[in-house]
C-alpha cells in the first residue's frame, strides 16, 4: 500500500477541529483539514458572537487544570495572529448557595485556590443595578471570567494552520471513514483522502460519520434583548458574564453587549433533541417565553423587545462531560466530542489533547476523567 498523503486528516473544521489543524500544523505535520461547510458558517455550535469563559468551573474542578492551559493558548494564537479573541470582564454566578452553578464554582476555586468574591443578595443589588436576586441567592464572582469572539477564533486557527502548510477543504461533506492498522482513509462526495491517522470533531453532526459515539444533539435557541432603559449598564467592559441557576425557569447565561444589537442571553439546555441536519432553525414565541420570564424576575431592566435571534445545537454525551480518546475499535482514529454546551472556552487546549493523541497516542494525564471508557459505566 502507498504511504498516505497526509500525517492527518482533521475531519470537522469549527472550534475543535480548527484548533486541532492549526496545532498539528505547527508540529510539522502534514495536515488535511475537511469541513462540510464554508468557513464561518451557522449550521452547528460555533456562532452567536460570544461564548462565556470562565475558571471557577461549576461542572468539575478537574476542568480547572485544563482551564489554565486554554487561557494561555488563547493568547498564544492573539499574539501569534495579532487578533483580540479573549476580552475579560469578570463574572457573576448566581442562585443558591446549595444548586449545582454556586456549589460547583465554590468547590472549584477552593480546590484549586482560585482568586474569588462571595456575594450576598445585597452586595449584588448594589455592585450590579440590573441584577435583582432573591433574598436567598447569592453569587461567586471571579475576575478572570470574559468572554471569545468565536467567529473570530475559528478562522484564526484556520489562517494559522494554513500559514503552516495545512491544507484546508470547506464544502465537502465526509460521507465514509476507513481505519486500519495501516492508516485511514476518508471518503468525501468529492474525493479520497489518505492519513496516518485521523482526528474527528463534528460536534452536533458526529452521528453522521461516526454513529457508535453516543453524542446526542440538542436545540438550543439564543436571543438578544434590547435593555428598557439604561442600556449602557450592559456594554462589554461594564457587564460581567453571568450564568443564573433559578429553580422555576431553569439555568440561564448572558454575554455583554458588543456589536449585534441588545444582549444576548440563551437558556442552559431545552432538552429539545434534534436532528442537526434538519433542526428548525426558527425561533418561537415558545422559545422566547422561558427567557422572558427569567428577566422579568431577575433582569427585568433587559427585558425588552427581541431585537436578534439564532439557534445553535450542543453536542451532549451521557453524562455531559466531554470525550477526547482514541477510538475504542477504529485504529488510528482520535476522537474529540460531546462538548455538551461548556467546550467552546476548552477549544484552544483540546487543539493541542487531540494534537497530542494523533501524534504520540498520549496526551496529559489531566484529561483522563475525559476518556472513552468511563461511558462503560453511565447509564
């Protein structure tokens, strides 16, 4: 058989997978990327012009370690590209002092001696005018809280790795994947492509091409509110991030405003499944109530008229943490799913896991809570 063409095919080219590119890229090897669909498109989980990033990570202290690592990446790709992906704002997150945001970030800052302010309903009331918690909820606030432009950190990684010499291949959708001890072969509507090895990141799509990894997508509809008053309380630079856990309408998340008109705000999971290839793309007035009604109770100087809306999907595994392993049966196949609506901020470090993976077959052992084998055990 004829050596491949390439060390690795990237299959999948959005936050993941373009971090991965532009990481192996730099390794000097031979990279083939394929998406099926333009640069910068809307048809998966990477758009809405900002993502939250955060260090006090309610879903796990074992996310902090890879945290840290994230931070600095990203600002090894600002200054290598010259290009501003992370603006820090600091913040806020909210509810009880026993759900699982306020908990979970208490316990990672404890774990990990993280820098961060306790704050009472009061205290809340009067650092933050827009904010109206109930008398019972508190809040953590972190300094190092903000938030990426993820338009603008997707096609930064994709400049990068093709300023290293990786190919790039956008509208072509992968339709076979072949793996052996040999190497892989990846089929598209278009051509075959042979590689060493192959790395797969198709976030909501991964059924698509690799159906045995149980990612399942999710609907999840985001929308910007024009404030009622007062609406430069709200510009980047003065709102913090925050992320509110209510027990009568749910978890819900807000950026500042920067460029789109209003603030957005979207709602922590609708358990809405969906098919990403025929999700409905339209939001409702069903869609907009929950978020609504959480403003009016907490926010209710941003609860406005709709003025901007989109759909995005996550990709959630079973227990909604992330999976980054080589395949289990399929040799010379990494995998980098189930990122399940919280991966966008790890994309920079799960770049250079994946890298690792494809390279070495090892990665860090701070990623071992993230391997494939623990979902033996989810039920």
């Amino acid at each position: 058989m004829s050596s491949p063409e390439f060390d690795v095919v990237v299959v999948g080219l959005g936050a993941m997978g373009s971090a991965t590119a532009y990481q192996l890229a730099s390794r000097g090897q031979r990279v083939l990327g394929i998406d099926a669909f333009p640069a910068g498109h809307t048809f998966g989980s990477s758009h809405g012009e900002t993502r939250i990033i955060r260090m006090a990570y309610f879903e796990h202290p074992n996310y902090v370690p890879l945290l840290r690592r994230a931070y600095a990446l990203w600002r090894q790709a600002e200054n290598e590209s010259g290009q501003s992906l992370l603006r820090v704002t600091g913040g806020l997150f909210l509810g009880k002092p026993d759900n699982d945001i306020v908990a979970g970030s208490v316990l990672s800052a404890r774990t990990h001696g993280l820098p961060h302010t306790m704050l009472d309903a009061g205290q809340i009331r009067r650092l933050y005018p827009a904010f109206e918690p109930q008398a019972d909820e508190i809040a953590l606030y972190e300094d190092a809280a903000g938030v990426l432009f993820p338009e603008r950190c997707i096609a930064t990684h994709l400049n990068l790795a093709e300023q290293r010499g990786a190919r790039l291949r956008h509208t072509e959708p992968v339709t076979h994947l072949d793996a052996s001890p040999d190497g892989v072969t990846v089929r598209t509507e278009t051509g075959s492509y042979r590689g060493g090895r192959a790395v797969i990141t198709l976030g909501a799509w991964f059924s698509k091409v690799l159906p045995d990894v149980p990612v399942q997508a999710e609907r999840i509809p985001l929308l910007w509110f024009m404030p009622r008053a007062n609406a430069d309380q709200f510009e980047l630079g003065k709102f913090p991030i925050c992320i509110w856990q209510t027990a009568e309408f749910g978890d819900f998340y807000l950026t500042p405003h920067v460029a789109l008109p209003g603030v957005k705000i979207g709602k922590h999971h609708s358990n809405t499944e969906c098919d990403p290839a025929a999700v409905d793309r339209v939001v409702s007035d069903s869609d907009e109530q929950p978020l609504r009604s959480f403003l009016e109770s907490r926010m209710p100087g941003l609860a406005g008229p709709v003025v901007g809306s989109a759909v995005c999907m996550y990709e959630n595994s079973p227990d909604l943490h992330f999976v980054v392993d080589r395949h289990p049966t399929l040799p010379n196949v990494v995998i980098g799913a189930g990122f399940s609506g919280h991966g966008f901020k790890f994309a920079s470090v799960m770049g250079s896991l994946l890298a690792d993976l494809a390279v070495s077959g090892a990665t860090t052992p701070d990623a071992d809570f993230l391997r494939f084998s623990r979902l033996a055990s989810v039920p």
